[in-house]
C-alpha cells in the first residue's frame, strides 16, 4: 500500500505562529497582573522588557557620574557632550527648528523660505507692464486667448503657448527670469521651463512662431 503524500510543512509560518501566540499570552498575563495591582491599590508594572530597563536607566546612577539634565536619567555613554539623553535631545531639537508659518511643521536649518514644502510655492499675482499688455494685445488674436487666461491660472494649451512667447520676447529685450516671473505671476523656473519648451510649442502649433515674428 502507498504511503500517501504529505504537505511539505512550512516552518517560518510555524515559527511565526508561536510566536504570535506566545506574544499574545505575555500580554495577556501582563495586563491581569497590573488589573491585580490596581485593584489592590499598588501602581502597575507593565512589561517587564520594557519598563524595567527605562525605570533603570531613570532611577539607577550611571556608570560615569552623569546623568541627563532634562531627565536625570543616566548617561551610558563618554561621548556624550550635550548633558541630555537622547529623547531630551531630540525634543530639545525640535523645538529650536523653525516652524513652517502656515502649518508648523519642522523645517531644515537649509530652509530660507519660512515654509514646508507643500505651502512654499503660493498663489502668485501677476503685475504686467504697459510693455506686457501690449504684447498681448498682438499675440491674443492669434493663438485665441484671452489676456486674462494667459495672466491667470488657466492651464490651456493656448494660455501656455501665449505666455511661452511672452517669456520668449522679454528674455530676448535682456530681463531675467524672475523679472519675467513678476510680469505673469509665476516661478522662475516655470519660466526656464516655457522658454525650454518652445521648439515643442512651435511644432504643435504654427502660430507660435508667427507670434513671435511679431514680437520681434
């Protein structure tokens, strides 16, 4: 008679199991020991591994005579120059870092901006010149868009061809790419990256390159 065939037996699941189950019983017994302890008017314990040895190093001298400032806990190590442990370091650190002003997170000591990452890049508020509206007198017409649009947030094809040829005409008469940015309310490196992008705009569309034949 053929012996029948077993499962091959998976023993990291196994192991993992018990151990699961072990964790699961220790937490049990910890908590109706300290039920006990409260329920006779002592404090509780907690878990052995874990509050004994923070209740050693805040209770305990250290091996060196120096104990952290903030807590008094013990201080295992010589290296140590602040005089703090590492979680009173740590808050200590955090409350020296500067603030983001909108949500307080925790900044950089490398941030200039005074913001996170997510509020650093705000609404905008484009201040064009006489020079500007008349360029977009010109070019409207053509590329059919609005001033508005092109000075707004509108993301269309047509607002971004217009302000890529704006951007264009004004590099070409020597401003810079912030002072570009100020005339249509956006970042620097939006403008780097619609004067970048104009040999793709002039293959899309065709009245690009007129537009910019008229600005010239």
């Amino acid at each position: 008679m053929p012996r029948p065939a077993y499962a091959a037996a998976d023993n990291a699941a196994i192991r993992h199991a018990d151990f699961r189950d072990y964790t699961k019983a220790v937490l049990a017994s910890a908590k109706l020991r300290d039920s006990i302890l409260v329920a006779r008017g002592l404090p509780p314990i907690g878990m052995p591994h874990i509050n004994d040895n923070a209740r050693r190093g805040a209770l305990e001298p250290s091996s060196h005579g120096r104990n952290c400032t903030g807590c008094g806990s013990g201080l295992n190590g010589r290296k140590n120059k602040s005089g703090l442990c590492l979680t009173c370091f740590n808050a200590a650190r955090r409350a020296e870092m500067k603030k983001c002003a909108v949500c307080s997170t925790p900044l950089t000591s490398k941030n200039t901006t005074g913001r996170c990452r997510a509020h650093r890049v705000g609404p905008r508020t484009a201040t064009p010149t006489d020079a500007v509206r008349l360029m977009l007198a010109k070019i409207g017409p053509m590329l059919r868009i609005e001033a508005a649009d092109v000075l707004g947030g509108s993301r269309e094809a047509n607002a971004v061809e217009a302000r890529c040829v704006i951007a264009v005409a004004l590099r070409n008469r020597g401003h810079s790419l912030n002072q570009i940015g100020v005339r249509l309310g956006r970042d620097h490196s939006s403008i780097k990256c619609l004067i970048a992008n104009l040999p793709l705009y002039i293959e899309r569309n065709p009245d690009v390159a007129k537009a910019l034949e008229v600005l010239a």
